[in-house]
C-alpha cells in the first residue's frame, strides 16, 4: 500500500494575516493552493476542513490557550514573537 497525503484547507484560511515580512501570508497560501489544484501531486488528497471542537483542540494545547485564543477571535494579536492573529485568522 503506498503512503497518503492528506491536504486540509479551507477557503477562510486565507484571511489568516500575520502581517507584513512574516512568511505566512494570504498570497502565498492562495498561490500554493491554486498550483496544487491545477497541478495535483500523485498520492496527495485535499479535504475541506470543519471546525475542531474544544476538547479535540484541548488534545494538543493547554484548555486556557484554547480559551484565550477563543477570545481573542476577531482580534489581532501577537502571541508570541513569531506568532501573529489577524481579525480573519
């Protein structure tokens, strides 16, 4: 059985905007997808995302950064250094 790429995307994660000089950006993301649906890679399959649940969140991440980032929704951020929200991330 040869090995499987899942790709999950969705159309809102281009909104996600950390700002200007950061290597994620709406366009890159945008472009890379469009290549990936003109051209797709032999054993990669692309799926629309749904909206993770708290406790599936809660698996990888303290419960009070999952509920600070939830409070934080529509809010631009800094959370770390390298981290940045944007109103549409």
């Amino acid at each position: 059985m040869s090995a499987r790429t899942l790709l999950i995307s969705d159309p809102q994660m281009v909104r996600h905007d950390p700002g200007a000089g950061h290597p994620e950006s709406p366009n890159r993301l945008a472009r890379i997808l469009e290549v990936f649906q003109k051209a797709p890679v032999a054993g990669t399959e692309m799926r629309p995302a749904r909206k993770a649940t708290h406790q599936e969140l809660s698996l990888a991440h303290d419960p009070g950064h999952v509920a600070r980032l939830s409070d934080l929704t529509g809010a631009a951020a800094r959370l770390d250094p390298d981290t940045a929200i944007s109103p549409g991330s």
